[in-house]
C-alpha cells in the first residue's frame, strides 16, 4: 500500500477534493447516484473513487499515473539505449549525425525510423551529470556535482586560507619586458578578510607563502588594516609549498594545524577561489593591461599595481558588504572584540617565516650581500665569524643577521637604507672591541702562567724532598702479633 506522505501536495489536494464530494455518501446522508448528479461526475467514476477509499484511504483517490510514462511507445528499449550510447560518446557527436546513425540502426531492428525531435528528447532527458561525465571526464564532474564538505569557521582567525593564482593583467618588467603577475592571498574564512598578500613576477613557491603569511600574522603599519594574528587552522591545497618542511616546522613552533583539500577538489577552499573572482571582476577590469582588451598596451609595473591594490583592498573590498546583505569583512573580523593570538616578536616570526636564508662571512667593512654592504656596530665582535642572514625580497635595505640560530642584529645597507652609521661609532666599536680582545687575552695569560707558576712550585718540592735523609722510624719495644 502507498503511503500518502509519498504522494505529491497537488495529489493530495485533488484527493481531498473528491473526499469532500463523496463525504455526504459516506457518512449515509445522500445517495451515490445524487452525490455523482451534483457532483458533474459519471456515477461509474464515483463508484469507483468509493472502492478506492474504503480500500486505500485517502491514497485511494489520487489519480493514477501512467505505468509508460516518460517512456517513448514509438521506439523500443534497445533503441533508445543505442540513442543514449551515442549521445555519450567522446567528442560529442552534433544531434544530426546521432539520428542518422539511429535510423540506420532502426533498420537493423526492424523498426520503424525515429524522427528527429523523438532523437531529441531522448538525448535530452539523459542527465547533465551522466552527460558531463561523459564528455568532460572525472574531473569536470567532481567539480560540478560531487557532493561537498565545506569547512565553516565559527569565528575570526580559526581558519585561514592560502592560495597563489596568475592575474589576468600585462605588467611592465624592469627590463622593459611584458609578463603577467602572480598573487598570493592569505584570506580569514570566517569574515572573508585578507589578512595578507604577496605580488610579484616570481611563479608559486614556499618563500611567497612564507611572505603573505608573515604580513598576515604580524600587526600592519596601516590603521585601517586590523586583520593580524596566529590563525588555528592553515587550509591549503596540496602544492610542493604548502607541504614543505619549513611550513610544517613553522606551523609546529607557532601551534597552527595545517589541513589540505582533496587533491584535484577545490571546492572545499570556495572563499579564496571567490576573491581572486571578485579581484578581477571589480579591480583589474578597469586597469591597463586587462589581457580581455586587445587595444590597450599595459603601462603599469608590480609597484603601481600593487599600490592601487592596496587601496581596492583597503577601502573597496573591506567595506564593501556581502552579496546576502551582511557584514563586511572588516566589521565581520572586528565583532567580538578578541584578542589575537600573536608571537612572541617579530624577530622570532622573521626567522621562522623568512625563508631566503644565505651563510655569510663577516668581513672587516661588514656583510656582503647581493653587491651590496651591510653594516651595523654589532658586528665588531664577529668579525671572521660566519652568520646566517635572513631577508625580505621585498625590502633590501636591510638583513637579518642571525648567529647560532639566534638573532644578533639588523645591518642596513646605506645604498639602498638611505641610513649611514658616522665614523665615530664606527672608531668607538673598533676601540671596545680591541679592549674586548685585550681583556680577554690578560686572562688567558695569567691563567697560563698561574698554571706554569704552580707546575714549577711542585717541582721543586719533590727535589726537596728527594734531598732530605728520612728519620728512622722507632719500633715499639712491646711485641704485638700480627692479628692485632
């Protein structure tokens, strides 16, 4: 027996509409025949609608579906199979060769020809899952119709998401060259804030994640960029940067989990995939260098793009409310007013997340780096030492200078810093160093001669002693035994 929960709201209404007609039969007040008459339906019809409800209830008065129906009574079963199987083939075949190859085969069945728009109506009922599979392949489908667990933040700064992606812009290189830019966004999922970024030529790799990540997790210079913490979750995709051994240490020492999609699903990470669609959609659209305009030479560098970013980011995207009327992602990572979670310093963050990393000697007139020089009073007592140096590609001006894995000094380069440190620091470190050194080596020296001093004093003792007629000792005159 159906159930009346199975059957549609329209059925169930029509159902109650016949119950209402036959209601005075039913409960013995009217004949059938003047329930039928008043009713303007046969009386056979009405006989038939009572059978149905004293046997089915309600159910009993819905109408009765077709046993063939979505069924085509023209063409046979094996046929519409075969139709299918063409409609499915890859490449798509055009509908016009699909039904001359139908007709031929109708033959073969000894059937009669289907005609196109019979051709067509099968072909299209098949379902646009199965079709996309088909013709597009696993890919294409997991895409479209795979179901999906997407991740939901309950708050600020319990998720962030990583990502990299190659803009749809023509910017000018130094050397007069022509190339597109790549971007990497780290976005907080719960407030669709971008905590930090990265732009520049240079294709994915672990130093640009390393660098977005480093912005978004420490305190920005600009007031009106707030967004700044150590996020619980890391979510990324399965990139060689993502899962490389300096993010995973780095994800270790600051308490971050690190979680990656499912390889070849992107779905999961909808958040960032939608920025980088709105970054193209309401920024770099209007920009020169668009690629989608044919007509307009690119006239702008990293520096000018990255600038007017700054600002759509600031003041456009920030404030700019979601499509459901919500928050904005400024107001959305405010609310609540927490505290972030934040490193100890930002030298510990700089040598965690900087990765360009270089082993250099300390020279008399400081560090050389990338033909440039690098000093800071620091380095006096190093010198001849060797060092780690760590740097952002962004800002040469200054390096990090690391002895021993642990932090020593900023050096600045006075080309590229506009800072010079004056000679008489410079005269004054070289003095206090060689008082450093002189110090050092007195101690040294009376501690030689300390030990010299005493090796002689016990020399001489045993010659004394070697010299000196030893005293007879007297023996008792009361015997004792051995025993005893």
């Amino acid at each position: 027996m159906e159930e009346l929960s199975a059957i549609p709201l329209a059925s169930r209404e029509i159902a109650l509409q016949r119950f209402e007609l036959l209601r005075p039969y039913l409960q013995g007040a009217r004949p059938l025949r003047k329930v039928a008459s008043e009713g303007s339906i046969p009386y056979r019809t009405a006989l038939r609608w009572v059978v149905g409800y004293r046997n089915n209830g309600l159910v009993g008065l819905t109408r009765k579906g077709r046993t063939d129906q979505g069924g085509r009574r023209l063409v046979s079963t094996t046929l519409i199979q075969a139709i299918e199987g063409l409609a499915l083939e890859r490449p798509p075949l055009p509908m016009s060769s699909i039904h001359r190859q139908a007709s031929v085969m109708a033959e073969t069945l000894h059937e009669r020809k289907p005609s196109y728009a019979v051709v067509r109506r099968i072909v299209r009922s098949l379902p646009a899952s199965i079709l996309m599979l088909a013709h597009r392949g696993n890919r294409a489908y997991s895409e479209g119709f795979d179901l999906v667990h997407r991740r939901e933040a309950l708050k600020p700064n319990s998720i962030w998401q990583v990502d990299h992606a190659q803009l749809d812009i023509k910017l000018l290189r130094d050397d007069g060259s022509v190339g597109k830019p790549w971007l990497t966004i780290v976005i907080d999922d719960y407030s669709r804030a971008v905590a930090g970024y990265y732009l520049g030529f240079e294709p994915p790799s672990s130093l640009r994640t390393t660098l977005a990540l480093r912005q978004g997790i420490w305190r920005k210079g600009d007031p009106h960029w707030e967004i700044c913490g150590i996020p619980d979750v890391l979510y990324t995709d399965n990139g060689s940067d993502f899962r490389s051994k300096h993010l995973e240490q780095v994800a270790a020492d600051l308490k971050i989990r690190l979680m990656f999609s499912t390889p070849g699903q992107p779905q999961g990470r909808g958040r960032i995939e939608r920025f980088f669609r709105t970054a193209n959609e309401m920024f770099l659209c209007d920009l020169d260098g668009y690629t989608t305009r044919n007509g307009r030479m690119p006239t702008l560098t990293v520096d000018t793009l990255e600038k007017e970013f700054h600002t759509f980011l600031l003041e456009v995207y920030h404030r700019r409310p979601s499509s459901e009327g919500k928050m904005s992602p400024k107001e959305r990572w405010e609310q609540g007013g927490f505290l972030p979670r934040m490193p100890d310093s930002v030298e510990q963050l700089d040598l965690l997340l900087i990765h360009e990393v270089r082993t250099r000697k300390v020279r008399t007139d400081g560090i050389h780096f990338h033909n440039f020089r690098y000093l800071s009073l620091t380095l006096a007592p190093y010198v001849g030492e060797d060092v780690t140096i760590r740097f952002d590609p962004r800002d040469m001006g200054e390096i990090r200078v690391f002895y021993r894995d642990r932090f020593l000094c900023r050096a600045i380069s006075a080309d590229l810093a506009g800072q010079t440190v004056p000679l008489r620091e410079i005269v004054n470190a070289r003095k206090r160093r060689r008082e450093q050194l002189r110090t050092i080596l007195k101690d040294r020296l009376k501690t030689v001669d300390t030990l010299l001093e005493f090796k002689r004093g016990m020399q001489r003792e045993d010659i004394h002693a070697s010299t000196v007629t030893p005293v007879e000792s007297k023996r008792p005159k009361l015997k004792r035994y051995f025993n005893e």
